[in-house]
C-alpha cells in the first residue's frame, strides 16, 4: 500500500505515532512521515544494544496495539490475535531501515478497519 492521505491507516498511523506515542516530532508533516525510518523513531537509539532496541520496540509495540484496540476500535483480522499482533510489529519496530510506511502496511495486514458492536 502506498502513504498516502486517502488511506485511513496511513493516517491512523501517523496520528498513533505522533499525537499519541510522541515518537514522531510535531514538526514532521504526513508526505514525508511514511519515508521516516524507524531507527528515526524517538525511542530507537541506534547506540544502544539490540537487546535494549528489542525490548523498547515490544513496549511501543504493546502500546500501539492497545492504542489501536481501545482508542481507535480496531479489530484482529481473523490470522491475529494480540500476541501475534505485537510480535508481527516488534519486527518492524526493531528494524532500523524499516520505514514508517512499512509499519502502515503491516498495519493494514493485522487490523480491520472498524469493531462491530
């Protein structure tokens, strides 16, 4: 999928990032956001070991799915569960060249749109 404005994830993803995670700057706008590499992400520190990257993205990851769930109403596409959610966005999370835009779409792959009550 592409970052683009039409996509509610693309933008769903930029606002969980930026409004709600802080971990992208208030200054970055939505065009260039998708390109942004998650070793650009605020709690990436590229000087710290892969275990500590590992354990900051599953907290990132732990809260973005909640973020999702709760505030935004999304719900597990029938493969996903939360445990299999956080695990498929841990890998994207600790990858430094992963960008923005590959976390949208594999946004995309585990969450449907809307819950029905």
């Amino acid at each position: 999928m592409a970052w683009t404005k039409q996509s509610k994830t693309c933008r769903t993803v930029y606002l969980v990032l930026q409004e709600d995670l802080e971990q992208i700057s208030q200054t970055v706008e939505f065009e260039p956001a998708g390109a942004l590499t998650m070793d650009q992400l605020q709690f990436y520190s590229t000087a710290a070991s892969s275990g500590i990257v590992d354990a900051e993205a599953k907290i990132i990851a732990v809260s973005y799915d909640r973020i999702l769930v709760n505030s935004y109403r999304r719900s597990y596409k029938a493969t996903f569960d939360q445990q299999s959610a956080v695990a498929a966005l841990v890998e994207i999370l600790k990858d430094k060249e992963k960008t923005v835009e590959d976390l949208s779409d594999t946004t995309g792959q585990i969450y449907a749109e809307r819950r029905t009550a």
